[in-house]
C-alpha cells in the first residue's frame, strides 16, 4: 500500500461522513491514523488534521487508537513486501540474463551468481522463519485446548473425590 493508497482509504472514509456512516470525529482519526501511518509527526498530524498537540499526544495513548495505527502501519508494510516481491522477480531475470549473456565480463557475471546464491540463501532463511512461526502457533494452539489425556486425567481425579 502506497502513500496515496493510504489517501485514497481516507477519502473513501470522508464519503462515509457524507452519507452518515461515520462520524466527523472518527473521519477525523482515520485521518490521524493515516498520517502517522505515512510518517508524520505529532506536530505535522495535529496540524494537518486540524487538532491541538495535546489531543493528539492524548490519542496515541489511546489503546484503540494504537490498534488502528499498527493495522494501518501493517498494510503498507505488507503492500510494500508484495512490491519488493515482485520487484525481486524481475531482478533475478535481469541476474539470469547477465549470467547467459557473451558480452558480459566473466567477473561480472560471477558477481550476477554470487547475489543469486545469497538471495536464494535469504530466500531459504524467509522460508525458516515461517515455517518456525507458524510451528509457534500451533504449539500454543495445542497449548490452549486440553488433550484427551488431560481429560481422562481429570475425570479420574474426579471420580475420586
């Protein structure tokens, strides 16, 4: 998600404010969101957005508030990755193609082979680290729901008393 991705979102959430679907207080904020989403500062949102200092400094306290900006802050830096993916894609075509070409130097093909193998590395390493979230996860999924063991383990003790 780009800067103006992130204007466009606000200008679709000011519309809502016209037909009554959202408040002017809460266009407001999503405004602020999107303003320190986009890198401002605290005196550059409050001025922008039309609010003293204070409320802003008072907003950023507000648990609700902090929820909207990192959910903001997520979707541009996910928006960003998918660019650097794709972006990615079409270097290492660009890496095949100097390696495959007759006028390129040996030496600067060997260099076009070297970053591929670290990207595939890097790549590799990515890979690991979600499969190593995603195995956390599950974990603390099976830690929230008690086995069958733990059942019968219970209804013994249980059965006990």
């Amino acid at each position: 998600m780009t800067v103006f991705d992130v204007l466009t979102w606000y200008f679709e959430i000011v519309l809502t404010v016209f037909d009554g679907t959202v408040s002017m207080d809460d266009a407001k904020r999503y405004k602020i969101v999107c303003l320190f989403a986009t890198g401002c500062t605290n005196k550059e949102a409050a001025k922008l957005a039309g609010v003293s200092l204070s409320s802003i400094e008072r907003l950023k306290r507000d648990p609700e508030f902090k929820s909207e900006l990192s959910t903001a802050i997520n979707q541009i830096y996910r928006a960003g990755l998918t660019r650097i993916t794709l972006a990615f894609d079409r270097a290492i075509t660009q890496l095949l193609e100097i390696i495959d070409s007759k006028e390129v130097p040996h030496r600067t093909k060997l260099k076009a082979i070297e970053i591929l193998f670290k990207q595939a590395d890097a790549a590799d390493t990515l890979a690991l680290q979600d499969r190593i979230s995603q195995l956390e996860k599950h974990n603390e999924i099976e830690k929230s729901f008690p086995t069958t063991a733990t059942h019968i383990e219970n209804g013994l003790t249980n059965s006990q008393n």
